[in-house]
C-alpha cells in the first residue's frame, strides 16, 4: 500500500470537523504548507487512527412515520468527510479524485431516497 501526500488543496477533506483535528495514519504524508495551514486554523494534527464512534442502539420503528430533518451543511461536510475516510481507510482508495467522484456519487445516491 503507497503513502498518500496531504497538501493543502485537499487538506479539508481529512479534517474532522467536529474534533477539530486531522488523524494521521502511517499511510498519510502532510506537506510541510498543510502543516502551516493546520497550523495557522488552530486545527490538532494526532497521529493515529480517530476514535471510533460511540455504539448506537438500534432505532425502535416509530408509530408514525415522521419525515427525517433536512440536512444542514455541516451535516453534509461530516458525511462527505466519513465517507471519505471509509473508502479511504476500509478500500483503500486513496486518489483524491476517485475518492471526490465516489464520494459524490453516494451523496447523490442518499439524497434521491
């Protein structure tokens, strides 16, 4: 498996938005700009793997079905940004542009249903 560069013009799609913080894995290489723009947004560089999320318990169907909240950008960035990290860490996927492609067709794919 080849290392990945982290430069700063795809530097935000590694970014955990709701940490503040990038994980680095021993696969990923940050460019010494992406070092200063993280740097410079006060966002953490840990290296290591981000910590996995809390288990949830498994949703209880309701009487009656009520329509799901609409999605708000931050909600967005947060799924853009864990579906990269699955298809990068679990497939390997590791091409800026695959993962931009994929990642938008499973956007689009969620939102039609």
């Amino acid at each position: 498996m080849g290392k990945t560069l982290i430069r700063c013009n795809c530097i935000e799609q590694h970014i955990c938005q709701e940490n503040n913080a990038i994980y680095m894995n021993n696969t990923m290489i940050l460019t010494s700009e992406a070092k200063d723009y993280l740097r410079n947004k006060g966002i953490a560089i840990v290296y290591g793997e981000k910590p996995a999320a809390p288990a949830v318990a498994p949703a209880q169907p309701a009487e009656a079905a009520t329509p799901a909240p609409a999605l708000e950008q931050g909600d967005l960035e947060r799924i853009m940004a864990t579906v990269i990290t699955i298809l990068r860490d679990e497939y390997q996927i590791t091409d800026t542009n695959t993962l931009s492609d994929l990642s938008l067709k499973i956007l689009t794919k969620l939102n039609s249903n």
